[in-house]
C-alpha cells in the first residue's frame, strides 16, 4: 500500500518590495524584513531598539510562539491564519494620547473603507476602545485583531530628513498588529473569534499586509503632526461601545459616549461622566464581561 504524500502550506509570498518602494521616498532608511518564525515581533523590535537599531522597519512574523497581546495576554499564529507583524519608527507628537485609537482607525479604513448600512446583516468592522478591531452584525460582536503599543526612551539622537531644523524624536515606537484571517480555533470561547474572510473571501496574509501598511505610515504622520483631534469623528462612526452598558475593571458600570479629543472613553456612571485613558483600564461590553478579552 502506497502512502499519500503530504500536503504541504505553499509559501506566502510577501509584498516586500511593493511596500519598500511606497514607503522609502518618505522613510529613506525604511526596510522590510520576513521572518518564518519568532517569540514576537514587537518584543523584537523593542530588543533592536535597545541595542540601538532604531531606524523605521516593517517586521512580519509568518510564525509567533510568544505573541503578547495588551495585559501580557498571548497573540500566537499560524502559518496563514493570521497577519503578524510591527512596524518600528521614531516618532515626536506633541501628545501621544489616542495613537492605538488612531491606528485602528487607519487599519479598520484600509480594510473595509465603506460600512455597511446598519440592519443590512452585513459585518461592520468596528473599533473597540482602546485597542481592538472587530465584526459587528447588531446580533454578536466578535474580535478580529488587536494592537498593541509600545515605546522606549532610549533612541539615539540624530538629525530628522522630513524635520532639519530640529531633532529626531527621543522616543521610538512599535505598533504590533494581528488580524485574524481565517476562522480561528474557539475552544472555550463564548463567542468565535472573527477573521477577516468573513468580508474578503478571497483576502489572505500578504494581500492585508500591503492593504493596511501605506496607509498606516500616512497615518502616523497625519498624527505626528495633528494629534488625535483631526481623527475623532472618524473612530466614532465605527465605535462598537457607543451607548452600550460597559463595565469597568474597578467594578464601575455605565453608558459608553464616545471619545473625547484625547482619545479618552467618556462613559457616564453614578458617579457622573467619567473619561477613561489609562492602558491598564478594561473596557468591556456589560453582557460579556466575564467573557471577552482585549
């Protein structure tokens, strides 16, 4: 009796290039690297930047063994499931505040530009603050992706190309994203995490990849320059607590209201209207707070 042979995974083929040449005219020391497997992107990048390697780079992990996702919570993927990987920049706001809430506008944007009109049935691809992506139909919200921030304070001092007359920034940031892309394992969840082949079919891992990242640069430079302010109104139309019960991790409930200019949660309590900023504060829907995770 013969053996079957093994089906094998083809390789993703990354668009490397593409995205090196629409991201290096504004970026000249920008590159892209590919790597099959790592604990995780972002705490590579932060170990680079340690070592003092801050230049801009796109890092994509095909493989994450110890994927950190906010809170330390694990982000681990599969060859093809999901889209890995961090971007690394300096960068110098004048105010940090609503950079996740920024960069999920940009991702949300880039990946389903249009929304679907409330009630169609269609899946909306909203924003969970402060730092989640996810589909909402109006019967059962479901995690697509996530982000995670990160900065350090030890990048080196050096003249900035886009700025000559003022220095680089002191401080360099690594945006972590991950994205589910094909329905995902969801032993043990209430609810099947969601993957973005529910509204691209046909969408898969380096197809993402050069959909979201140009843009995302724009992004980050709109921000660098403007703030969250600009971006406000464009994270609200996706926002999936807007009027909805929440619980707060201090045993708090309330009313979502939006954000302010900041970036800040407003949700209202007994004890009046409350704006929520720091990272460590878990924001979730009342019905599934025992449930759902960031």
């Amino acid at each position: 009796m013969s053996q079957q042979p093994q089906t094998q995974t083809p390789p993703l083929r990354w668009p490397a290039e593409a995205l090196w040449e629409a991201i290096a005219p504004q970026w000249p020391s920008f590159s892209v690297e590919v790597l099959p497997r790592i604990d995780s992107s972002n705490s590579e990048l932060m170990r680079r930047a340690r070592a003092g390697q801050c230049e801009p780079i796109l890092l994509v992990a095909e493989q994450q063994t110890a994927g950190r996702g906010r809170l330390g919570r694990q982000w681990l993927g599969q060859l093809g499931d999901s889209l890995l990987f961090s971007l690394g920049l300096p960068l110098a706001p004048q105010d940090w505040s609503g950079l996740s809430l920024a960069v999920g506008v940009s991702v949300a944007e880039s990946l389903q530009a249009v929304l679907p009109p409330l009630g169609s049935g269609q899946p909306r691809l909203c924003l969970k603050w402060p730092n989640d992506l996810w589909l909402c139909d109006g019967r059962s919200d479901r995690k697509l992706g996530g982000i995670l921030v990160e900065t350090a304070n030890f990048v080196p001092m050096q003249t900035d190309a886009r700025h000559p007359t003022r220095p680089a920034a002191t401080r360099y940031v690594v945006i972590g994203i991950g994205l589910n892309l094909r329905p995902q394992d969801s032993t043990g969840l209430s609810l099947p995490a969601a993957c973005l082949q529910e509204i691209h079919a046909e969408m898969d891992a380096p197809g993402a990849l050069l959909q979201v990242v140009p843009a995302l640069v724009a992004m980050l430079q709109s921000f660098e320059a403007y703030g969250f302010a600009p971006i406000q109104a464009r994270f609200e139309v996706r926002d999936a607590l807007q009027n909805r019960s929440v619980v707060l991790s201090d045993g708090q409930t309330g009313s979502a209201h939006g954000v302010g200019e900041d970036g800040a949660l407003r949700v209202m309590t007994t004890q009046g209207m409350q704006h929520i900023t720091s990272a460590e504060v878990s924001v979730r829907p009342a019905y599934a707070a025992a449930t759902l995770s960031i």
